[in-house]
C-alpha cells in the first residue's frame, strides 16, 4: 500500500522543512509514503526526510537528460537532488499545460530508464464518463503507456505505478465510489499489471472503504496531504485496510 501526497504548487522550501520533520515524526500506519513537493522544495524534503523510509517524488519530468527545454528538469538532475520517484501525465498538466498521451509515455520511459520510479496518472473526465467513455478512455491512456515499456523493450517493471484519477473527483470533493475506482483499477491491470493508486478527494473519512477494494494498491491525495495531521489520518486509514 502506497500513499502519495502531491503538495501540487503548495509549500515553498521553508514549509516543506517544517512539515516534513514533522512527518518523520507522525504514526503513519505500516504503509509506504512519498511526499511531492514543488521543485523548489524538493531539496529541503530530502534533506529533512533523509534516513527515514519516507520518500521524496517531482510533480513531473522531462524525457531529455539535458538541452535547452526552458522550464523542465531532467531526470539524472533529480537524482543528483537525492529525488528517486517522479509524477508524470496528472490530469493538471494534461488540461492546463497541452501533455499528451505520447508526451506522458516519453517522460516516463525516460525516467525508468534514468532508474526512476514513475507514477503515471490516467483518468476520464466529467464528460467522457457521462457519455460511457470511460473504460475507452482508460484503455487509450493506459494502452499507450503499455505499448512504450513494449517498445522500448521494458514489458515486465516495478518500477512503474499507474494512479487513477477521475478528473471530476480531482479538487471537487467528490469521490468515486468504491465501486466505481474498483471496477477502473481492475481494467487498468487488466491492460498492466502494476499497482494501482486512486486519487481524486481522497479525504480521511474515505480512506480506508477506498483502500479496502481488492484492486487499490494506494493512494495519490492531494488537497489532504497538505495537512500533517489529514495527511498521516489518511495513512493510517489505508494502513488498517
Ligand atoms: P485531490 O487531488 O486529492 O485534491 O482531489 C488529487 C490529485 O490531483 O492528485
């Protein structure tokens, strides 16, 4: 069981410290944690969190190792920070900064190859599941990223772990259903088999149902992770699960 929190463009480098020697302190269950911080603060949470099993992920990553790409940050340059887990493809970048399905499964293969762990995100929107479209949905973005590992000849990982995320549950307080992420996370295994994290308002009081279904493997929490005490509540939850 995986719980990530992703802080988003929430805590600078000061804050970060603070609630990450917090963190390090807290009852999390008997479950694995990463914290994502902004870039900027990368660096702090490693450095607060170093010696403890608490891991420490980027919000994204580039697929170039190095070259004039203003804005983005590579995967060795993660490493150097201490940084071994990068998020690709949330549904913020792909409706607010144009990522693609082949630009999500290039920085993925990019960072696996790099010795990174990915967290790649898929999930339909409002529209596409009012409309029945969500298990196509899944099967293009999910699909996409099993043909890249096929092409680039890395099938079988562990280093790769899909979170689904319905977009309408992303920052709206509304969550799917047990049911509902139950029956997505057993089609995203049926197309790859690796875990399954669901994200979408995952809150302390929903943990734990969550959690229970066969195929969640976990959690990507944002709005809640950014509270010490809501955070580590979700942990536990999960954990007792
Ligand atoms: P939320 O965000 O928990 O605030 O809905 C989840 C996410 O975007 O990863």
């Amino acid at each position: 069981m995986l719980i990530a929190g992703n802080w988003k463009m929430f805590k600078g480098p000061e804050e970060a410290g603070v609630f990450c020697r917090a963190l390090r302190d807290a009852d999390l269950g008997e479950v694995d944690v990463v914290v994502c911080p902004p870039y900027v603060s990368l660096g702090e949470a490693v450095g607060a969190l170093a010696g403890t099993e608490i891991g420490v992920a980027a919000q994204n990553v580039h697929w170039a190792a190095e070259g004039a790409f203003t804005g983005e940050i590579s995967a060795p340059m993660l490493r150097e920070l201490g940084v071994y887990v990068a998020i690709v493809g949330h549904s913020e970048r792909r409706q607010l900064f144009g990522e693609t399905d082949e630009t999500v499964v290039r920085r993925a293969l990019a960072a696996i190859e790099h010795g990174l762990h990915v967290i790649a995100c898929v999930g339909e929107t409002e529209a596409e599941r009012e409309a029945g479209e969500t298990g196509s949905v899944l099967r293009r973005q999910v699909g996409a990223i099993a043909a890249g590992l096929n092409e680039a000849g890395v099938a079988e990982t562990d280093e790769l772990v899909i979170a689904y995320e319905p977009v309408w549950a992303i920052g709206t307080g509304k969550t799917a259903t047990p049911e509902m992420a139950q029956e997505a996370h057993a089609l995203v295994k049926s197309i790859l088999n690796v875990p399954v994290l669901y994200g979408g308002s995952v809150k302390p009081e929903n943990a734990y149902e969550l959690a229970s279904q066969p195929d969640v493997d976990g959690a990507l929490v944002g709005g809640a992770s950014l509270d010490l005490e809501s955070f580590a509540t979700i942990c536990r939850e999960a954990s007792h699960s």
